[in-house]
C-alpha cells in the first residue's frame, strides 16, 4: 500500500530554465562498500558514469553549469586527492574529456563554454570541481556552506587541500551561499532562490562532504528536476520507498538489459537479494526499502553518514513527486533514458516518459542469484589509454 508524500510547497513560478545534462564522459569503478551499505553478493563494485547540467536563463540571459566531472588529467590532481584517488577503492577511472571541451566543441549558439557566468560544486571532489581554470576568469564558483573555512587556501599553500589554490586566482569569485539569509525551505530542505525568479533553486543537502548542496530547475511552470549531485550514488539508496513501493511486475516501460532480464519482469528477481529479504524480513518490507544506505565502513566517502541519511530520506519525498525528476550524478539510466546534450534537453523529460522508464533501471545493476548485473565500465586507472602507473 502506498503512504502519499508530503507536499514540497516549490513557490509558483511561470520563470524556467532550459537544462541539458551532459556526459562527462568520466567512468568510475568503486567497492560498493565505499558508498553503500550493506554489501550484496554480486555487486561489490559500483559503476559510477558521471553527468553534469547545463542550466540556461534565458530572460536573464545567464548560464550555469551545475557541476564539471574531472579534469581529463587527472593525475594533476592536488597530492592529497591523488593519493585518495590511488589508495582509496577507487578501482577503474577513465577520463576521455573536460567538460569546458565538450561544451566548447559542440557549436551550440545557447551552451557556450565561454559563457559560463557561473558553476556550481555540488562539493569538492575531485569528479565534480573538474578543472575550472579552463573556463573565463569572470566564471564564478558557487559552494555550499562552510566550503571557505574547510578547504581555503588550496594546494600549495595548504599541503593537504583537495584543491588548487590557482582555481581561486586570477579575480575569479568565489560565492559561499547562505541559506539562513534567505529563510527558504522547499520540502524540508533550506533553499537559496538562485535567480530570484523561481527558475532554479540551491538545495542544503548535507551528508557526504562539508558543503554539499544540490539544485532544483523549474523546467516548466509545474514540473523540475532535482540535480543530487552526490547526495547518492545509486538509486537503489533512494528507492523503493513506502511513497513508490516496488510493483510485483516491473513497468513494461522500464529500460531492461535483455535478454539477460526477462521482459514481463518479475521483481522477486531482485527482491530475493534485498537486505529486509535476506536478514529475516518479509517480501513486503523490501518492496517498499531502499536496498542501501550511505556506507559507514572505515574506506567511506560519506563524512557524516547519518546526516547523508536524514538527506537522502528527504531525497525520497522529492523522488515520490510526479512532478519531479530526480538526477543524481552517477546514474546509469540518464545515459540509457534521457536525450543527453547535444541531442536534446531535458525540459519534456515528463511528457517524454523518462520518469517511468528510468525509475526502476537501477535493478540492471544488481545481481540476481548472486551473479553481477553489468561489467565494469573501467578497467583501471586510466592515463591515456594505458593503465596508470604513479
């Protein structure tokens, strides 16, 4: 039985920006331990594509980029990143792309990298910061809160920065936002009204990093994507949920890997490894639980797993609304499901169906009778198509 959400209360608004997401073309392979838990036979490492979004308004004629992948070298990476990246159950990283080239070569009139009033860091990893000094000085950086205190001033002045100090050189501003100035809450998350005009809110969305934050786009009067950035890593940490319990049957629309998955498809197939399922529960309880929760395992990436938690529970009252599209950075059906940049922008996402057949997707990933769903979309550390050695 279905529990209604509660109300978001999103102010009304007729203002919208046009959003494209964008492959940033960076393929991440970690142990799932790192970000979720419990670990389940056959998925212990977790492919992590990763997507950004191009945020235009056009009334005011201003560009945002809502996060910027990795820089395509990353090996140049602050010592301390690096040795993160090296050390800590990163098992497959291959970048192709800076984000700044994919846009700049695309000849779009509107995505103009050069044009970037701002971009947004959903936090300060390393495949969300990518390299912002390939974008104009007058690009601006926009951080969540305590950002400044925890990470400024970056490498070299501070050893152990995950950042450049060069990033902040050059006059390039730096924007610290502040929810409590504004006294906004959509659903029950403080809000910053970006542009003033309703089209795209800052989400606080604490949890993984100091300063997490994420976005929400009108992308028309009544409908919005939700950019998570980070808040989760899967979708599997947000759904099912008691608001949209998992069908018996999977909707014919759902984007299935067949003939690996049969189509009717039963969702005992993925019930059967669920955690409520498998520790004495009943059926009912794993359809209607999420199979994860933020890892608290010593090799975490997760800084305060019970904050990221009371996020990703708000996460679920977003993800319930039909009127929402929630987008997480790393999740496979956005590559599968939506028409990405240049192809097509996401403002029809509802009237194209890509709620329905991206909402269930995450089961490709997951086993069945203990047996991986997908390959792992890197094969090691890669540095120009060889295999990275230090």
């Amino acid at each position: 039985m279905m529990t209604a959400p509660p109300p978001l209360n999103i102010p009304p608004s007729s203002a919208v920006c046009q959003l494209w997401a964008v492959d940033a073309t960076c393929e991440i392979v970690v142990s799932t331990t790192s970000l979720m838990q419990p670990e389940i036979k056959g998925h212990e490492k977790l492919n992590l594509p990763t997507f950004v979004f191009y945020i235009y308004n056009s009334r005011l004629d201003k560009r945002v980029l809502f996060d910027n992948g990795s820089r395509k070298d990353w090996w140049n990476l602050p010592p301390a990143v690096l040795h993160g990246v090296t050390s800590k159950g990163v098992l497959g990283l291959d970048v192709k792309n800076d984000v700044f080239d994919i846009l700049k070569d695309s000849k779009n009139e509107v995505v103009n990298a050069n044009k970037v009033d701002a971009v947004v860091w959903s936090h300060f990893h390393y495949d969300h910061t990518g390299n912002i000094q390939r974008f104009p000085a007058s690009t601006k950086i926009i951080v969540g809160p305590g950002f400044t205190k925890e990470f400024l001033p970056g490498y070299p002045v501070r050893q152990d920065s995950p950042l450049h100090q060069s990033d902040f050189e050059g006059g390039r501003e730096l924007v610290e936002i502040d929810f409590k100035a504004s006294g906004l809450k959509i659903g029950q998350y403080d809000a910053h009204d970006y542009f003033g005009d309703g089209s795209f809110y800052i989400l606080n969305t604490p949890g993984h990093t100091v300063g997490h934050i994420s976005g929400l786009v009108r992308t028309t009067p009544g409908t919005f994507v939700f950019l998570g950035g980070d808040i989760s890593h899967f979708p599997g940490m947000y759904r099912p949920t008691k608001y949209v319990p998992m069908p018996s049957t999977l909707p014919v629309e759902t984007k299935l890997d067949t003939p690996r998955l049969p189509v009717p498809c039963p969702c005992s197939l993925f019930t059967s490894c669920h955690p409520k399922n498998t520790s004495g529960g009943r059926e009912e309880e794993a359809r209607s639980s999420t199979f994860y929760e933020p890892s608290q395992d010593a090799s975490s990436w997760y800084d305060d797993p019970a904050e990221a938690l009371r996020s990703v529970e708000v996460l679920k009252e977003f993800d319930a609304n039909e009127n929402v599209f929630v987008a997480i950075s790393h999740d496979p059906a956005l590559r599968e499901v939506v028409d990405l940049f240049p192809h097509g922008q996401m403002n029809d996402w509802k009237a194209k169906g890509w709620a329905q057949q991206s909402h269930w997707h995450f089961v490709n990933e997951l086993p069945v009778d203990g047996q991986p769903g997908r390959d792992l979309i890197a094969r090691g550390l890669m540095k120009d198509g060889e295999i990275y050695s230090a």
